[in-house]
C-alpha cells in the first residue's frame, strides 16, 4: 500500500504501511532498507524464469483441479503433491523471512519478497485455479486487444479500474482500499480475511493452512464470478459487462492481499 498521496500527512513509514505495528515495521526496516514492501512487489516475477531463482516458477500458483463453475475446491493432497505450489512456498519462505530458525541475512531478505509477492498472487482467482492453466490458454478480447483470461485479471482489470476510477494514479487507488478497510465499506469484513492460523501452522505435508485458507477464498470466486460469465461467452469483449461484473472482486482481493500481508508481516515480525 503506498500512501504517498493519500493527504493524511504523517512522517515516517507509518504513513506508507498503515497496517504494520512496530515489530513489522522493524523486520521491514531491517530487510529493506531503504525502501518498502510495495516498491519490491513485482521482484518474484522477474526472477522466475531464468537463473538462480527458476527453481520458484511454479511458486505462484496452485493448480485446483477442481471443476469450474460446478465444483469449486482446494485439497493440497491433490493439488500440490509435489510441494512444488504456492501453499508450500509459502511456508518455506515464511520461515526463511522470520527469526525462528537462523537464516542467513540474504536469505531472510529473499524470503520477504518472495512473501510479499505470493500473499498478492494467492488471493487472485486464476492463480488458484488449474483450468485452462489458470485462464491462459483463454484468448480472449479485451477493449478491442487480444489478450488472455489470466491476464485479464492480473492486468487488465485492475488497469482499466484504476485509469476510470482513479485518474490512473495508482496510489490514490491504493489509499481508497485503505480508507475502506479502516472506516469504509470492508471495515467490518476485514477480521474475517485473517486465517485463525499463524505463521508456525503447517499441516503434515509441510503447507502452510493460513495459505490453503487464503487459497480456498480465491477458489470461490473461479465459480462465482470468473468462469460463469466466460461461459456464458467466451467470444465477448471482457472489458465491457465482464469488467463492470468484476472489478468489484478485484478490489476486494487486492484489499485482502494487503491487509493479510501487514499482519503476516508482523507475526513474522514477532518471532524476532
Ligand atoms: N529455497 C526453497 N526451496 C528450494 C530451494 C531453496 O525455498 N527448493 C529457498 C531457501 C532459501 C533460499 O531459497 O531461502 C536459498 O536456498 P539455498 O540456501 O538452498 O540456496
Ligand atoms: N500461472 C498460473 N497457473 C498456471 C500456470 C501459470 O496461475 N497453471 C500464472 C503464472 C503467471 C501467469 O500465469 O503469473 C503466466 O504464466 P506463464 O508465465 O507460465 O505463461
Ligand atoms: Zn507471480
């Protein structure tokens, strides 16, 4: 969340990281100095493809084999029996970004933008969703471009909300999620996207269950909102009723994503 323009002037990383208490914001401090979760956000992708971090490609995603839009579900047993998924990185990394056991300082470093990357990724839809490779072999229409349904709601319907809705400026975006969230319409829902599980719960295949919550969450919406209205035409251009039916989700699901990472952050905080 970056504040930046939000007008509610305060000093300090407070103003950027509304959610963090003092423990966060010190293991943030500590990890990156001299800049924040936001502004290492997209590093995870840029690694995965080639060299020494390939090895997480596949850590973005987990692929439900379930059956959208009839059946919407996640077992870990069936979905990542591997551990080569999100849910298990997840775990891996929450560990490596914390002072529970002694990792090396550059390992802790990874580990927490790696975390801050994948707490987005779970919470959108595709990513939790084996189908047609989370919505990439879609090919779809998008206000006239071709494009795909994976990137449609990594990209495409996040942008066109933001350049409607808030002048393009990403940061006025980010600060209306954040007035939701504190006194707005997502206030009393928020508590309710915290899993009952910490950062030390994993079940005995070693996946983190605050993770396989989160992941569950996401699922729903590949049965209520993605795949029906796909279905129901796949020709149509999905930045016309489909984004008007979906970027509602989609605020929701980023609002999540930054409200859990700020209390993710500060559990992993306490354990220093
Ligand atoms: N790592 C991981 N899973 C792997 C390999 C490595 O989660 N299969 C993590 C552990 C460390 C970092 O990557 O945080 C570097 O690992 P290593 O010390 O094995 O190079
Ligand atoms: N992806 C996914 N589920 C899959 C395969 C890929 O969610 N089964 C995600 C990872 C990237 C995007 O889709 O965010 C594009 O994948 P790629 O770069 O592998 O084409
Ligand atoms: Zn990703």
């Amino acid at each position: 969340f970056d504040r930046e323009s939000s007008g509610h002037a305060k000093s300090g990383d407070s103003y950027r990281q509304p959610f963090l208490d003092t423990k966060g914001a010190n293991s943030v401090a500590s990890l990156l100095p001299g800049t924040t979760p936001d502004a290492v956000a997209t590093w995870a992708d840029t690694v995965k493809s080639s060299g020494k971090y390939s090895f997480t490609s596949n850590y973005h995603f987990i692929d439900a084999n379930d059956n959208p839009p009839t059946t919407c579900n996640v077992k870990d047993t069936r979905d990542c029996a591997d551990g080569d998924c999100i849910v298990r990185a997840i775990a891996t990394y929450t560990d490596n970004a914390g002072c529970s056991k002694s990792t090396a300082k550059a390992d802790r470093i990874d580990a927490l933008k790696f975390i801050v990357h994948f707490l987005g990724d779970i919470t959108q839809p595709l990513h939790v969703c084996a189908r047609g490779r989370g919505g990439n072999d879609q090919s779809v229409k998008f206000d006239g471009s071709s494009t795909n349904l994976h990137a449609v709601w990594d990209t495409k319907i996040p942008e066109k909300r933001i350049k409607n809705n808030f002048s393009n400026d990403k940061s006025s975006y980010a600060s209306s999620i954040v007035s939701r969230i504190q006194t707005g319409t997502y206030k009393s829902a928020a508590p309710s996207w915290i899993s009952k599980y910490g950062v030390a719960s994993k079940n005995s295949n070693g996946n983190s269950l605050a993770a396989i919550d989160w992941a569950v969450d996401a699922d729903a919406f590949d049965c209520s909102v993605v795949w029906p209205a796909y279905d129901a035409n796949p020709s149509q251009d999905f930045g016309s009723t489909y984004y008007s039916n979906s970027f509602a989700t989609v605020d929701i699901q980023i609002a999540k994503a930054g409200y859990r990472l700020a209390d993710w952050i500060n559990k992993i905080g306490a354990t220093c």
